[in-house]
C-alpha cells in the first residue's frame, strides 16, 4: 500500500488520525481486509507519536471499523456491502423472483453510476479502468469463465468508484457481494451461451469508451443496455438447461421403453417407431 495517509496538521490528535481514516473507508479508498500500513511508518506518514496513532487506532478498533489479527496487523473490517444478512442472503439464493428483481435494480443503479462516472471520472479513475479493461481483455482469450467472470464484478466495481458518490459506490458493493458470495450461483451460465462472451465484452467495451469519452448518456444506455442483455440471456439459459434437462430424462425413459417393446415377438417397427403388424400376424 502506498503512502495515502496524510500528515496531520494543527495539534496532531487521535481524534485526527481517526477522521482521516473513517474518509478513507467511506471514499472507498480503504477496502474490507486492506491491510494498514506497520505502526512505525504510519506513524511516519501522519507524522503523529506512536501513543497517539495506538489509541486512534483502538477507537477504530472499537467501532468495528478495523481489525487486528495476533501476527497478522490491522486491516480494515468487513464493513461493506452487509445490507444484506446472512439469512436475507440465504433467501435471496433460494427465491427464483429474487434474482429477476436484482437485475432489475441493478439496471438502472448502473445506469446512474455509469452516468456520474462519465461526469465525474478522473484521469487516475481511468487509468485504472483501463488496467482493469485490459485484464478483462486478457481474460477473455484464455477462455476462463471464472475469471472473466470476477473481472467483470471488478470492472463495476471501477465503474461505481469513478461516479464519486459515497452512499452509491457503497450501494453497489453491496449488490456485488452476493455475486462474489455465490449467492446467485447460476451466474456463469450466461458465458456459456454461443457467442455471449463476445458479446459481453463488446458491452464493457462500449461502458468503458462512453466514460472514458465523457459522454453520460452513452454511459448510462450502455449500462443499462448490458443489464438487459445478461438479463435476457440467464432466462435463455436456464431455459435452454432445462430442455437438457427434460431431454435427457425423456430420452432415458422412452430409450427403455422402446428396448422393451423392440425385444416382444411379432412387433416390428417403422422408423417413427410404431409398431407394425407383420403379414399374417394378429394383434
């Protein structure tokens, strides 16, 4: 981690070091289980005593907004994205309207941030967007959907952090979580419709030439363009599993049914498979 901590002015106080840091998290900067730097060189880049830097640090401990593991350091707690619970999440996983609903709200929240960020997005938020853009390019010729598939969350995540809205970034964090989590574990089925991860590429292409270019109704269209698309293709998906699904067990049934009825005497069969009374034979 680089040095993003700042020397603290005036009468260099706990009550200071606690501020800078809270900004941090909220701004998105710190993440959950980011790990602060050792407290000889925070203490360095806040320019506080050491006594100083360890009681700020308690009262963040204390609020829960960091953690100290035994040999491990202090990291930033697991504050993001818990808009959800734990047995709200289990229902959402297992409630097929859930996942319709969170498309739903994700089209148009990703509409507004792709909106904001194409207003708002600095050169720093873009290079970063194109380093992550890059990757997702790499990714795509490998052919791993996993991968691709994490880096596409990332790639939102990009998105969210160039709109410069605190409660809205966190928002979206929130959402992606229950991608990372699993919750929606029928995800990666949209990566393996023909042409789809061609096209889903061509979709954050589109995101990410709208902001980059400053252009907020592009942005927003393509967003929202995209949310559509994945929304349209998990039904073409999971329909098309389920055709698999009901063929197979059709194929299975009348596979043995027809081995059954082709072993009885005095049955033939025509090739649609019907049965055919041979010359002189009696039902």
């Amino acid at each position: 981690m680089g040095d993003i901590f700042s020397r603290i002015d005036h009468s260099r106080t706990a009550d200071e070091v606690v501020a800078q840091i809270e900004a941090l998290i909220l701004e998105g900067v710190l993440r959950p289980a980011d790990r602060l730097p050792g407290e000889r060189d925070l203490a360095r880049q806040f320019e506080v005593s050491r006594p100083i830097l360890r009681d700020a640090l308690k009262a963040l401990e204390t609020r829960g907004l960091l953690t100290t593991r035994h040999g491990g350091g202090t990291h930033v707690a697991d504050v993001i994205g818990q808009v959800f619970s734990k047995p709200v999440m289990e229902l959402i996983s297992s409630h097929r309207k859930a996942a319709a609903d969170y498309l739903e709200y994700r089209r148009e929240i990703e509409g507004i941030a792709a909106e904001y960020a194409a207003r708002r997005a600095t050169p720093d938020d873009l290079a970063l967007l194109d380093r992550i853009m890059a990757r997702m390019e790499d990714a795509h010729r490998t052919d791993d959907f996993q991968h691709e598939a994490d880096i596409d969350v990332e790639f939102h995540n990009a998105v969210g952090e160039c709109a410069h809205n605190i409660i809205l970034l966190h928002t979206l964090r929130s959402c992606y979580r229950l991608l990372s989590e699993g919750v929606f574990q029928n995800r990666l089925l949209v990566f393996t419709l023909p042409g789809a991860r061609d096209e889903l590429l061509a979709q954050h292409r589109a995101i990410h030439a709208a902001v980059k270019s400053g252009n907020p109704a592009a942005a927003r269209k393509a967003a929202m363009d995209h949310i559509t698309y994945v929304e349209r293709s998990m039904v073409e998906a999971e329909r098309s599993g389920d055709w698999q699904r009901v063929s197979r067990l059709r194929l299975k049934q009348r596979g043995g049914d027809l081995k059954q009825r082709d072993g009885e005497p005095g049955r033939k069969r025509n090739e649609t498979g019907a049965a055919v009374r041979e010359p002189g034979k009696t039902e």
